[in-house]
C-alpha cells in the first residue's frame, strides 16, 4: 500500500517517447492505479478484454507489433488466439469496448504508446487508439477484478496509466536499421499486412530459420536426404556441401551492412555445415570416411530419412537427447534431393527440389529454386495470386526472377525487424 500511495501523489508528466524507432515486444500492461493487469479472458472473436490480478499467463500478455510503414503505431495482439486489440465497431464515442478481433489494416487496430512519467515508476504509458485519439482504461476508473476496458479521453491519472515492463524502445537515432528505398515502403507494408492477416500463428511459431540460427548462436546444420537412385562420389558430395553453404550465404549476406549485423542481427557471417545423409542403400555413397552421418534405409514420406532424434524439426526444445552424436550431430533442416521433381517446396524443415536440378547447377550463380524455398524457411510468403504495388519480379515471386532482389532483401529485414525482440535483440 505505502507503494501505491507514493505513486499517486508523484508528479506526473507527460514526456515524449524519444527518438528510437519501434520494435516488436511482447509484454504484460499493469494498470497503475489498482497494479491488476490486462487480460483476455477466453480466445473467443469479440471478447472484451479486462482487468484480473497479475498471473503472468499467455492471457495477459500482448504482443506489441509496429505497424510497417509508421514510426511510433502498434498493432497489439494477443497470444491465447493471435488476433488484435480492436475498439469495436472501430467507434470513437466513449465507453466503446476494448476487444479482440480478427487482425485488419484498419485503424482502430492501431495504438500509439503516449510515454508518461509517474514518480519512479518506468515503461509507463498512455496506450492511444489511433483512429479516435481515446486511451484504453477500465471503465468507470474501477480497479476491481473483472472490470471491463473501453475507451476514453486520456489523462494522466494512473487508472488511465498502463505500465509496460517488457517495454523494448528499439535502437536510438530515429532509423532503428529500418530504412528501405522510398519506392518499397508502401509494397513492403503491403506484403506485412499481407502476412498478418493470413499466417495463423505468426508470432507463436518458434521454428523459423531465424529461430534456428539463433538457438545454435549463428551457425546451422543440414542433413541430405538422398531421395535417389544415383551414386554420390566424394567429389560430388564436397560440390554439393560447398554449393549449399555458398547459396545459403546469400541470404545472410542481407542482414550485414557495412562489415556489421543489420539492425542488431548478431553475427557477420553463419557458418553452414551438413552433418549427415539419409540413403536407401549405404553402397550409393562412395566414401568411407566419418566426416558426416550415415542414415540408411530410414524411410519416411517414402523417402530416406534423416535420423529424427536429432532434427530440430522433431525436437523444438533444442536438446537433442537420443541423437547418437548429441547436439553437435544434430541438423536443423534437409536439402531433399529427389529424382524427377518439379519445382521446390520449403519451410522450416528444409528444402526439396529436383537432384538433377541441383546437381546440375552446383557451379550457378544462383540456385533460384534453392534460394526461393529458403526464404520460406525464414518465413516469407509466396505470391501465386497477387503482387505488392509497384514491383514486378522478385526471387520469392516463382519465376519472376532469378537471383534475391532488393525487393526480396527488405523482406526478409523486414520479418527480422518483427521478430527480434523475442531474442532480445
């Protein structure tokens, strides 16, 4: 109590939120009157969002996403149904209900943060729907247990006041790395609407490549799974390694700048190295040395298949506890390599393309097919039915180019600059 008492007669103020470009941050919101937190109290469209006591639970955390294009708007989602915090009906009268919605582009998903100090209280902040300039608060300043949140005019008093202790301000210096040409900006806020509105669990999601990256401190492990009849000599499994990691840098190479990670991305370079191969028939590969992991005969999706307990696709937590070799023998994705086929696929899993489309192109400037699937393990989208506005060929839109385009580079910036708070980047 005597803390409550301190806060309420400290002076307040409001301050401005500085210079720093935003960044996605996942947070608890402490209403700083009565130190309950916000809550959504079931997963259900239209649910009105409340006030409950502080449990720390995935109902009362927020995940505070910048809206691209804008330098100080979030959208706000929720993690037990991944929708946005919507006023409803997107009313600005008074006392219109905070709610949970299915994301849109519209405005009465977006919020700016209006900084506010109280005593010695930090991350404290007015929470200001966009397109009514009202502050979300419980309704009638109650601070009991279960009451509604709607919105009305801000202020300063604290029941209008939310603290946010994971509050992450980005980098300082207005540019916070986000800075694509001016003639991709509206395409590339395009493409993020794009993908908020159509992944189903976009920010829950913890396999991506980045994820992967990240987890092994900037290095990542192949397996091939060898879904072919032919033979392999040592010549052409070193031509293979070498073309994957030459390929696989190229996206890497996006996120440096200036002999530095891009905006706070943690290493200058990420090593690849394939640590196994998966056969129908040990005789296929013509080596006998132990420089990778032999798997024969492992047949899944009628097709060799690499050792699973040590596939980061079927071990998520990281450990690898009935990999033979242990974590050093594990492998985050496959290049799957099969005869006859056409086109590519991707995802966290890896990549699939033809072998003879691969092998044939170990000395390409570009793998394209390769490169296209990687990005999906990354996580950017394809567009079989649509096109951002004003770009027209681009590597992630299939056969429009061949090579990663600055377009395609912003992209994939793009899905780190969203994601990266999460590693506390």
């Amino acid at each position: 109590m005597a803390v409550l008492l301190a806060v309420a007669v400290a002076p307040i103020v409001y301050t401005g939120q500085g210079n720093a470009a935003p960044v996605t941050f996942t947070s608890t919101a402490i209403n700083q009157a009565g130190n309950n937190c916000g809550n959504v109290p079931s997963s259900a469209n239209g649910a009105q969002l409340v006030l409950a006591a502080c449990n720390g639970a995935a109902s009362q955390n927020l995940t505070f996403v910048p809206v691209s294009g804008t330098a100080d708007q979030y959208n706000i989602r929720t993690l037990t149904s991944n929708s946005c915090i919507d006023v409803s009906g997107a009313s600005t009268a008074d006392n219109a209900t905070v709610i949970q919605w299915t994301c849109h582009a519209n405005n009465n998903q977006r919020y700016r943060l209006q900084a506010v100090s109280i005593g010695g209280a930090t991350n404290t902040f007015n929470i200001v729907a966009v397109h009514s300039g009202k502050c979300i608060v419980p309704a009638g300043s109650s601070t009991a247990n279960n009451t509604g949140l709607v919105q009305l005019p801000c202020s300063t008093a604290t029941v209008r006041v939310w603290r946010l202790p994971s509050y992450n301000p980005g980098t300082p210096g207005g540019g916070g790395g986000w800075n694509p040409p001016s003639n991709l900006v509206t395409p590339l806020d395009e493409v993020w609407r794009h993908v908020e509105s159509t992944y189903p669990n976009l920010f829950g999601f913890r396999n991506y490549g980045w994820d992967q990256i990240i987890a092994n401190g900037g290095y990542v492990n192949y397996c091939v799974r060898w879904d072919s009849s032919a033979n392999v000599s040592v010549a052409l499994r070193d031509q293979i390694h070498a073309a994957l990691a030459r390929q696989f840098k190229k996206w890497m190479d996006v996120m440096t700048e200036n002999g530095q990670g891009w905006n706070n991305w943690p290493y200058t370079g990420v090593p690849v190295r394939v640590v196994g191969w998966a056969v129908r028939n040990r005789a296929q590969l013509q080596w006998s040395d132990t420089s990778v992991d032999i798997y024969v005969n492992d047949i899944r999706e009628n097709a060799p298949q690499c050792s699973q307990p040590c596939g980061r696709f079927f071990n998520q937590s990281g450990s690898y506890p009935n990999c033979p070799g242990g974590v050093s023998h594990h492998y985050d994705m496959s290049l799957w390599l099969t005869d006859g086929f056409g086109g590519g696929a991707g995802g966290d899993w890896g990549q699939r393309m033809g072998r003879e489309y691969f092998t044939n192109n170990l000395n390409t400037e570009n793998i394209h097919i390769y490169l296209h699937e990687v990005g999906h393990t990354f996580g950017l989208d394809d567009f079989y039915d649509w096109t951002p506005t004003g770009v027209c060929c681009f590597i992630m839109k299939a056969g429009s180019a061949t090579s990663i385009t600055e377009f395609d580079r912003w992209m994939f910036r793009d899905w780190w600059r969203h994601l990266k708070s999460r590693y506390g980047r």
